[in-house]
C-alpha cells in the first residue's frame, strides 16, 4: 500500500492552533504505510489493537466520519490490518499524521481529486487526528497525505515549492532529546500556561507575529531578517516556554541564542523528540556541537 511520509512543521508550533500562518514540509527520512500481517506476528498484533481503538472511535463519531468507509475499515481489521512505520513516536515529527493520512487514503468516500479543495481536505484530515492529540491543526496529515509543502496563511493552507537551497541559505538540522514527549500532555501543559493573561497577550501580539514574519522571510530568502526574527522566536520560547524543552537540551539552546551560530526551537509540541536547529554553516555548527558530545542531522 502507499506510504506517507513523516513532516516537519518549520514555523507554526502552538501558534497555528490559535490561526496564525504555518510552514510544513514532508520529511522522507521516515515513512508508515498500512499492511496485512499474516504471521501471527505479536507486535503486528498490537498495532492492530490500536487500530482497533481507533476505528472504535470512529465507529462511536460515526455522523462525524461519514466520509469514511468503516464497513471496509472494520473488514481491514479482521484481516490484521496495522500501520507499519519507521516514524519515531513522540517525537514531533508527525506519526500520528502519516497514519491518518493513510486511514484516509485507504478508506475515503470522498472521490478523486482531493487536492482541488485544500480548506476541505484539511478539515477531514483535522477531524480524523483529533482522536490522537484532542487538538489538531491539521497540517501535519495534510503534508504526509499530500507529500508536498504547505504553507497557511489566514487559516488558509496552499502548497508552495521550496527551490533547491543557496550556499547562504539557512540549513535545517534535527537534534535528538533521546527522549519521549506527549503531544495531547504537552498541549494541555501549553493551554495551562495560556491562561496567564500577559502571556496571553505577549503570544498573541509578540509571538503570533514573529511565526508569521519567519515564513515570509523564509520564503523570500531575505536572510537578514530571517536571522533577526528566529531569534526572535527561539529568544520567546526559551523566556517563556523552557518548561517545553528537554532540561537536558536547554544550555545548548541558551548557547545558540548567546553565540547566535545556531538557533534551536521546539519541533512540534516539544517536551521531547527532536529540537529543531537552523544555521548559516552546517559544518562549522556540527562542530560545536560535537564538543558537547552531541550529534545533529543533517535534513
């Protein structure tokens, strides 16, 4: 069956919950793809159980799902249906999406070209990961369904073409935590801190502004702004959201913010996973950060 890829969201974490614009690409290093076990396989099996949970969920919302084919769902998983995939879970890079992303594809009622209709798409998509996180914003079964990047603007999502990168251009770089992270948890610890009301305000006239800026000077290659405004965001969570960061993480974000060579911020949800790193030299970073006995990869 086809396989989806894993995502990683760029600009957005937190903000686009609350509609500010968002950057998301597929990430091929990683992938899932349904398939049938026929072995007997104990940890195939398990899988097949979560499945299980949650076409149950599906089943219980069923006038919420009816554009998905549940009759055929549920014969799937008689069968041994699971999602076999080499995305790391809780890790901020979208496995819950590419799974979705597959459900959907596999079991829409909807018809073909999907993709005419971006707003609707993501909707659905949106609706089916709710199960997993309680909130979602949609983007990350959006890229993996679409295996294309994805921009949203004005709560609007549109594929865009990143062009090959420059010599100057800013590298993307993924640091392991080495350790789990919850999406549905952390996103809840985020509201809790929401309710602070000058955080409140300070995400949404500070923080909400600088996301939007980053992908627009992204976009536009203006590398001298970039700089300024990821600092700016990576400044902002490091101030006011290191409870999000891996305790074992956070002096290699104040480094970075301090030498200003790399900048480190949240992938996804944080409290774990993968931080996010992006520099101007790849190879003069890579040595930094080998001191520390840490090694970053390279995307």
């Amino acid at each position: 069956m086809k396989s989806f890829n894993s995502k990683i969201l760029l600009f957005g974490e937190y903000a686009v919950l609350y509609r500010s614009d968002a950057l998301s690409m597929p990430l091929p290093m990683f992938s899932g793809e349904l398939d049938f076990d026929s072995t007997g396989n104990s940890e195939k099996q398990e899988l097949n159980k979560k499945l299980a949970d949650y076409f149950n969920f599906l089943k219980k919302n069923h006038k919420r799902f009816d554009y998905i084919n549940l009759t055929e769902f549920e014969y799937d998983l008689k069968k041994g249906i699971y999602f076999n995939s080499s995305i790391p879970q809780n890790y901020g890079l979208g496995s819950s999406g590419a799974l979705v992303a597959a459900i959907f594809e596999r079991y829409q009622l909807v018809g073909k070209n999907l993709n005419k209709n971006l707003v609707n798409l993501r909707a659905m998509l949106q609706n089916l990961e709710s199960w997993f996180h309680g909130k979602s914003s949609g983007i990350d079964p959006l890229v993996s369904f679409l295996n294309k990047t994805v921009v949203i603007r004005n709560n609007i999502p549109e594929i865009v073409e990143i062009g090959k990168a420059d010599e100057d251009d800013f590298k993307f770089f993924l640091i392991d935590s080495k350790q789990e992270s919850s999406t549905g948890f952390q996103i809840r610890s985020f509201q809790q801190i929401l309710k602070n009301k000058m955080f409140y305000y300070l995400f949404l006239e500070k923080y909400i502004p600088y996301i939007n800026s980053s992908i627009t000077f992204f976009l536009e290659k203006n590398h001298i702004n970039f700089d300024s405004i990821i600092f700016d965001i990576v400044e902002f969570q490091y101030r006011y959201l290191r409870i999000l960061f891996p305790s074992s993480t956070r002096n290699l974000v104040k480094e970075g913010l301090e030498q200003r060579s790399y900048y480190l911020k949240l992938c996804g949800s944080g409290g774990g996973g993968f931080l996010l790193g992006f520099t101007q030299d790849i190879e003069n970073t890579r040595k930094l950060l080998a001191e520390k006995n840490v090694n970053l990869i390279e995307i």
